[in-house]
C-alpha cells in the first residue's frame, strides 16, 4: 500500500531544530555536531530552501516508540546516565569512552534525533513532501540492547519500524556509509518486508567488522540484507561499478514502496577514520543514482539520514548539501558562498574549501587494482547468494 496523502510535488522537507545540536560526545570527540551545523548554514547559503524545499522541526516522538527498537533496561540506562554521566554504566549497554561516552542530556536529545527522522519518514509516506533530509540522524550501529560506534539510538530503525506499522510493505534501505549498517541490518534481518544494502570498507580493517557478502539476512528472511564489503583505497569509479552491479538490480527487483538511505560520506579519500578514495563528486553520483530509484520504483518516495563524516568542515557540509540539492532537483553553486566561508573560519579556525568539487584521488595502480578485484568478488557473492532470491537471473560468469 503506497502513502496515504496526496502527494507533494516537488516539496523536499530538511529536518532541523537548534536543539540537534546537542548531541555532543566531547570536544575532541569526531563526531563533531558542528559539522552537521555548517551542513544547515551551507544548504541556507547556497539558495537551496526556495520553491518547495523547506525546514521542517521534529514531530512528536514518545517512548512507547522508542521501545519497539530498544530494550527497556538499556533505554533506563540512557535515562539514568543523561541526568547523571559520571553515575556507573555497565559496560555491556556499550556506553562509555572512547567511542560512545555518556553525556548529560543524551537520551532527550537522541530522542528527538529519532523524532526527526520518524518526522521525515511521516513526511514522505504521508505525502506532505516528496523527499525529506534529516542529517542529524543516520545512528546506524545502535543495537536494540546497546550502544555502538558514536550511536545512542538507532534512528533510521526507528523510522523504518514507523513506515511499517504505518502500511509500508516493502522499504529498501541502503547504506554508503563507509561502516557497515550494523543496526539496521540487526534489527530487520528477519523481517522480509525490509531489503538492507551496505556497501562499505571491509570489516577487515575498518570497524565494526562485520557486514561479509555471505551475511544475507537472517534465518527468517534469508535475501533481506546484502553486503558489498570493499578494499582500502577504493575509489569512486570502482565503487560506483559495485552500486550499479548490485544496488540497482536488487532494489528494482525488490521493488520497494520508499526508498530509506543512509548517506554517510566517510568514504572520502581525506577521511581521518577509514580508507577509502571517493570524492565529494563521486558522493554527488551517488545521489543522482538513489534519486533516480526513487522516482522509477517509489513514486519519488525517498528518505535521507546523514551518518558518518568525520571531515567536518572540507567534507561534510559539502556532501550533504549536495545530497539535499539533488534531492530539491536544483543545482548547487559552483563556489561556496563567501559568507559560508567566513562562518565556517570563524566556528573552526579552518580555512574551508571555495569549491563544490574535488580533485580526483589518486591512488598506486596496483592499490587500485587490489580494489578492483576485492569488489569484484564481494559483488560475484551477492550476485550468487542474494540476487536469485530476488527472482533476478544471474549469467554464468566465463573465462
């Protein structure tokens, strides 16, 4: 059953309230909430919120919601620690330094991180916009039972279980975050109403490990995930193959009412925290490719969350501005704004990038290579293990 209101054409929804930016792990912690703050100043300067594409604050988020992803006694934890950070925290909730400390105020402002992203998910099925952003969000490691990997509450779960109780049969949800989907794909393995794709920097070298193309969901559902697990150094070219080999026949074949990604951007070849070579250019690509989907399979349906990005001033707010131009079908400006610029100076004491574009990465030929082929065999798995389970025939592979 497709969404109920009438549909908006050519409204896109960006999620923002002040208050997101509390989500603060510590100064010197990478998950830096400036970054998200200079994403909203950029996408404001740029001109992108005209003709339909607009801000829109949190809705009503309660903890009746919050329970259907989260266990009660780590949800008590989170409450316990937000009133008190210094209180003892049992280390199995995975809340402490140095990945995801405990910080005062964190459960309201990670509740209202999933209000925003349950917001864009309303906003969208119910027809009030064709798209909806929200970059705050994109808290993907959160296990129903923990923390994990800078992530509280996993939000695109939260959002994902509001579009199935709200009549959504099919959600495809896709993650090129450069971090394997984790929570996503735990919560939904079994449910074979949800098809999750993660492309990512193996598990290998690259927390948190997990997320092999032989992991396909699980024993209830077995084809509801797929994984294409990728070599440091990858670069834009050889990953977008990988996006177009599996991505593209698999969500067509799944043939999903809306369309979820999470658009992590630390795939970029200057990340400080993973491997991989993409570019801000090749982030672009990747939109028009999930843009597309949305419009030939979901009616336009498409929902953004931000995610990981640890560039906070070069990389992030570029990325994602982009990934909301796109989604408001305008074009972004060639150059930062000056007056962006002169903002983003004087929050980090970084000079930021004049240019919307990169440079391409340049990496050995034989790193190159080594990519190439690492991709080739994790796409030859999901093409032999996930593919056929989707009715979609795969050629025998000759020579």
């Amino acid at each position: 059953m497709a969404g109920q209101g009438s549909r908006a054409a050519g409204r896109v929804a960006l999620l923002w309230d002040d208050r997101l930016a509390a989500y603060d792990l510590g100064g010197d912690h990478p998950l830096a909430p400036i970054r998200v703050e200079l994403t909203i100043a950029l996408i404001r300067a740029s001109g992108l919120l005209r003709n339909g594409a607009v801000e829109v604050a949190p809705g009503a988020f309660d903890e009746d919601e919050l329970l259907r992803v989260h266990r009660p006694d780590f949800v008590d934890t989170v409450k316990r620690l937000s009133a008190d950070a210094t209180a003892r925290c049992d280390d199995v909730f995975g809340l402490g330094p140095p990945d995801t400390p405990a910080f005062t105020g964190m459960h309201p402002t990670s509740m209202l991180i999933c209000a925003a992203s349950k917001e864009a998910a309303r906003q969208v099925w119910e027809g009030e916009a064709d798209h909806a952003f929200n970059p705050a969000g994109g808290l993907h490691h959160a296990m129903p039972d923990r923390a994990a990997g800078f992530c509280i509450y996993n939000d695109p779960a939260v959002a994902i279980d509001w579009l199935l109780e709200h009549g959504a049969q099919r959600v495809a949800y896709v993650d090129v975050d450069v971090h394997h989907g984790d929570g996503v794909e735990v919560a939904f393995a079994d449910d074979p109403r949800v098809l999750t794709i993660s492309l990512h920097e193996s598990g290998r070298y690259l927390f948190p490990g997990t997320g092999n193309a032989t992991d396909i969901g699980g024993a209830g559902a077995p084809g509801s995930a797929a994984n294409v697990p990728l070599h440091p150094g990858t670069t834009g070219d050889v990953w977008l193959d990988a996006f177009d080999a599996v991505v593209d026949p698999l969500v067509r074949a799944f043939q999903p009412d809306i369309l979820v990604t999470q658009l992590g951007c630390d795939t970029h070849a200057t990340d400080p925290l993973a491997h991989l070579s993409l570019t801000v250019d090749d982030d672009a690509a990747i939109y028009r490719r999930l843009h597309t989907l949305a419009h030939d399979l979901c009616e336009g349906r498409w929902v953004a969350f931000g995610g990981g990005g640890y560039q906070v001033v070069d990389v992030v707010p570029r990325a994602w501005t982009l990934a909301f131009a796109e989604m408001a079908g305008v074009g972004a400006p060639i150059d930062t704004p000056m007056d962006w610029q002169e903002l983003a100076h004087a929050r980090t004491g970084q000079t930021p990038p004049r240019s919307f574009s990169d440079d391409p990465a340049r990496i050995s030929p034989e790193l190159h290579e080594q990519a190439r082929r690492a991709a080739a065999e994790s796409i030859e798995a999901v093409r032999r293990l996930v593919l056929p389970r989707h009715g979609v025939p795969v050629p025998p592979v000759h020579g």
